[in-house]
C-alpha cells in the first residue's frame, strides 16, 4: 500500500480511533472515581455495585455522543494547542512559497529564478510549504485502530477459552438427586420470590458451588455438599439463589466481555475485580438474612476448605468463596455487617444519569471532523475545485504553446488572452483560497491541516505553470520585434 492510499485509510479511520481515544480518557476516569468511592472494603450497598456498573457502560455512551453529537468540551484548549504541536507552516524568507496575506497579489509580483523557472513570492511574511503528508507523516489513527482491533481479537480469544474452561468443568455434571437439598432449594427460591427454582446439579470435578446460565439458570454444586448441615447448606443455597435472583450472571458477562474488548484498559479489570467482591458481600448478606450470620460463616470456611489451587476459577460464573484472597474479608462482613437495604430505583437512575452526564458534559475527548463551513462563509465551492480539478492541459509544462499557423502576428494576441484568463482566475481562487485557509486555521485538526497543504501545493502548482507560460510568452514576443 503506497504512502496516499494509507493516508486516506489513516483519514478514514480517524473517528474510530477518535472514538477510542475518548473511551480511554472517559473509562480512566469513571473507574477511578467509582473505585474512589467504594474504597471502603466491607462496604455492601447497592450504591456502591451501581456505581462500577455505571462505570462499565457510562463511558461507552458518554464517548460516542461527544463524537457524534456534542464535540469535546475541551475542544477550545485543544485548538489552542495544536498549531504548536503540527508545526506543519513555519515563517521563513525561501523560495517555494505561497503568499496569503495579500488576497492573490504576490503572485502578481512573482519573481523567477533563472535555473528551474520556480516562481520566488515577494511582499508579505511568507511560510513555508509542508510537503504533501507533513502534517501527519505517521498514519497514527490507523495505527491505532489496528492495535486496538489486535488487542480485542486476543482478548476474545481468551473469553471464549475460558468459557470453553467452564463447559469442560460442567460435562460432567449430574442432576442433583437428595431430596434434602432439593427441597431447601425449592424453600429458599419461593422466599426470595424467584418465579421457579433453577435447576440444581452436582459435580465431581468442582470444589466451590457455581451460579451461571442466562437463559436456563442452573446452580451447581461440588460433590461434598450433602455432607453440610441444615444451616450451612441452606447458608450455601441463599447465596447462590441471591445471584440468580439479581441477575449478577448478566453483569458478570458484560464485565468480562467489555475488558475483553478493551484489554488495554487496565482500570477496568480493577473495576471488574472490585464489583465482585462487592457482589459477594451482598449475597452472603442475603444469604445471613435468610439463615444467620454464623452460618454464612461457618458455610464460608467450610467452602474455602475445599479449595486446591490447582484449579482455577471460571471467569463466566460466580461461586461461594471462589478465592482464598477475600475469605476473611468475607467472614468479617458476614459476622459484623448487618445486611444493607436495597436501593430504591430512582437513586440508582439518579447516579447513572449524573455520572453520564458529568463524563458526556465534562471530561476531555478527542475530535475526528474536520470543521464544517458554513454556506454563507463560503463563496465558491472549493473542494471539487482543490481534489479533482488538474491544471488545464494547454499550460502543462511539458507541452509547448500552440504555435500560430497565420504567423508570429497572429499568435502573440492569442496568448496574451490566455494569460491575460488565467491571472484573472488565479486572482480569484487566491482569494478564496486565503478566506478558506483562515476557516481551516481557527479550526485546527489533522484533516483541516492536510486539506491546507493540498490547497498550498495547487496554488503553488499553478504559479509554476503561469510563471512558464509568461516566460515564454515574453520569450516570443522578443523574437518576434
């Protein structure tokens, strides 16, 4: 792929690697200020798993409406400062310049060295003439946009494996069978008003009990659970209950999926990490409401007991003390926390619509348009005129003046139209071409700062081909006196 065709791709991939930009500014900032918040370890609260929820999917909605809709808050320091940043036009006094500060009138007055017949601009401050990609010679959103699809094609990857993990786990689970434990569950889930009891099984190969299933909700058990009492079990069955009950299996899915995709953002996997144990202490606080205190505790360790480190917990489903690390964490809250009420759906709307709104109206995200003009500040359209218009043929330099066939006499009038037509119309697009260039200049961006070196190159292009045709204009008329 030649440099042009990767800068139109760099060009086209532009808003998506915008796009990605401000979700990484946006999530940064909400998972640090939801893990700020929920700091407190034994906290419980719904207010508290609310906020690292809103923190998943805030900033996913929050960078596209600035991209698409509202722009960047921050978009006026941002212009500020990228003129200092591109520094594609620096002032010089060199050759192979364009004038824009006289409406067209430098080129008037060009003079042209005798080596190359390049037109020499003199009069006002002049700037030098980036070459055609200067302003961005590294195709970054392309780049970006490629290691970001990288980055998410391996984290995919590493999902689907782990998902595979757990089916694996899960073959050779049998339908539970003690009519014991079927019942406490049928018991528990008409108290904790599930519309059905889920289905119980029990494996062999499992040595914590597991809640998972979106469609068809399931609870596993590990092998030795007949072997807990009444308490205890009922302890275990609750907590597991409580995470079908509140759809935790959703948001688990939607955690693990998002910092797939993202893998980049580390603050995520933190996030993700925290909601869990919050998760945990919820249900064992349901769980202590429905039993006691003492035997969620007493259920935690015997549980925890079980455990070999060798087998590593699922990542697609939640369990009853599936890590050592919060056990005792676990058992304090259980013991010293009394269980927190719920929270009311206003409040929980309330936090996700102020936390979108501050990250939507508030936090810096990057541009990816260049800036639109309006109709009444545009007096001519330029664009077809700078992309697709080519100089005309009759002045290419590679093609001599028609030469008059009636006579020097007849030719030299002929000409002298012709160029007498093409400074008019130079005149004129200078002028539009410095009232376009102010435009593009009070909107600084990638696009706007290529679209000036293109529309640089042209008018330079056709000072060049006028200098030659005057050139030899004077040339014939000299001979012919």
């Amino acid at each position: 792929m030649n440099g042009s065709a990767l800068h139109e791709l760099d060009a086209v991939l532009a808003p998506i690697a915008a796009w990605l930009g401000t979700f990484a500014v946006h999530s940064l900032l909400a998972c640090a200020l939801a893990l700020a918040v929920v700091a407190r370890r034994r906290a419980a609260g719904e207010a508290h798993e609310g906020v690292l929820r809103t923190a998943l999917w805030a900033p996913l909605v929050s960078s596209t409406m600035q991209l698409v809709w509202l722009g960047s808050p921050w978009a006026a320091v941002a212009n500020a400062l990228a003129p200092l940043a591109a520094g594609s036009l620096a002032p010089i006094d060199a050759p192979s310049s364009v004038d824009f500060g006289s409406g067209g009138a430098g080129f008037a007055g060009a003079e042209f060295g005798a080596a190359n017949d390049a037109p020499v601009l003199a009069g006002a401050p002049t700037f030098e003439l980036a070459p055609p990609i200067a302003a961005s010679s590294v195709p970054w959103a392309a780049l970006t946009v490629f290691v970001a699809l990288t980055a998410a094609a391996f984290g995919l990857i590493a999902l689907c494996g782990s998902a595979a993990r757990l089916q694996q786990l899960l073959a050779t689970r049998e339908p539970e069978t003690d009519a014991r434990i079927l019942q406490r569950a049928a018991t528990l889930a008409r108290e904790l008003g599930l519309r059905q009891s889920p289905r119980i099984s029990r494996s062999a190969v499992l040595t914590t009990p597991i809640a998972f299933g979106l469609v068809r909700p399931e609870i596993c058990l590990p092998h030795r659970a007949a072997s807990l009492d009444d308490a205890s079990l009922r302890a275990m069955l609750a907590h597991e209950l409580a995470h079908l009950q509140r759809g935790d299996a959703v948001w688990m899915w939607a955690f693990a999926l998002v910092q797939a995709l993202f893998p980049w953002q580390l603050s995520l996997a933190a996030a993700r990490r925290r909601w869990t144990d919050l998760v945990e202490l919820r249900c064992d606080a349901i769980a202590a409401a429905r039993t006691s205190a003492t035997s969620v505790a007493r259920c935690l360790v015997e549980v925890a007991a079980w455990l070999q480190p060798a087998v590593q917990k699922p990542v697609t489903a939640l369990g009853m003390a599936a890590r050592r690390s919060a056990l005792r964490m676990r058992v304090e809250a259980a013991l010293a926390a009394p269980a927190v009420p719920g929270m009311k759906t206003a409040t929980r709307g309330a936090i996700a619509v102020l936390s979108l709104a501050t990250l939507t109206f508030a936090a810096p995200g990057f541009g990816a348009h260049a800036p639109k003009l309006e109709a009444a500040d545009a007096p001519v359209e330029l664009e077809p005129l700078l992309l697709e218009q080519e100089p005309p043929e009759p002045f290419d330099s590679d093609v001599e003046p028609p030469r008059a066939v009636a006579g020097a006499a007849a030719a030299g009038p002929a000409l002298d139209d012709l160029v007498a037509l093409l400074r008019r119309e130079h005149e004129q697009l200078a002028l539009d071409a410095n009232a376009l260039d102010a435009q593009l200049a009070a909107r600084p961006s990638t696009e706007s700062e290529l679209l000036r070196a293109a529309l640089q190159r042209r008018l330079l292009d056709l000072a060049q081909l006028r200098a030659r045709l005057e050139q030899r204009v004077g040339r014939r008329a000299s001979e012919t006196r």
